[in-house]
C-alpha cells in the first residue's frame, strides 16, 4: 500500500507511477483536506481501484501527509491511523513555522 515516507521529487513521482500503474481502473476521492501552512498538507482519502488483470475492486480509506515547495510535493507519508497523520501534520507545520 506504500504506508511510507518518500522524500524527494523523484522519490514521490516513482512512488506515484508505481502505485497507480498496479490498477487497469483507479480513483482517490478525497474525503478532507487541511492547509496546515507552511508547505504542509493533510488529507483523508478513499481509494477505490480494479488491479491489473482482476474483475474485482479492492478500497481503502488512509491519510496522507505532504510537504510542498515551489509547486512540487518534496515528502510524501501515508498512514493508515488519520489521527497520528493529522497530529504529526500539525507538528511538522509547527515546527517548518
């Protein structure tokens, strides 16, 4: 599910393609999303996705955190407990403040 940190832009966009190249059919919804400032974003999403090759749909609901300078996602971490993703977002905006 990728419930890590990726730091860098070349590190985020191969994360991405990875990611999103394992689906014929996908979609992240966002569910929330807080400006926490400071190049700092939250949001809850809802994925929903037909994996490469099945008829079925697999979901899940999981919170991602970035960082953001000059337009470009440096820092990516997803979390699937939202209250520690939420709580470790207004930190970091805190402690870039």
């Amino acid at each position: 599910m990728g419930m890590a940190t990726f730091e860098g832009i070349a590190a985020v966009r191969e994360f991405l393609e990875d990611w999103w190249g394992g689906y014929d059919e996908f979609r992240a919804e966002p569910e929330e999303m807080v400006d926490f400032g400071n190049g700092v974003l939250f949001g809850i999403f809802v994925q929903k996705g037909r994996p490469v090759g099945s008829s079925g749909e697999v979901g899940v609901r999981y919170a991602a955190m970035s960082i953001w300078v000059e337009g470009l996602i440096v820092r990516m971490t997803h979390y699937t407990d939202i209250d520690e993703a939420r709580a470790a977002a207004e930190r970091l905006a805190e402690e870039r403040g």
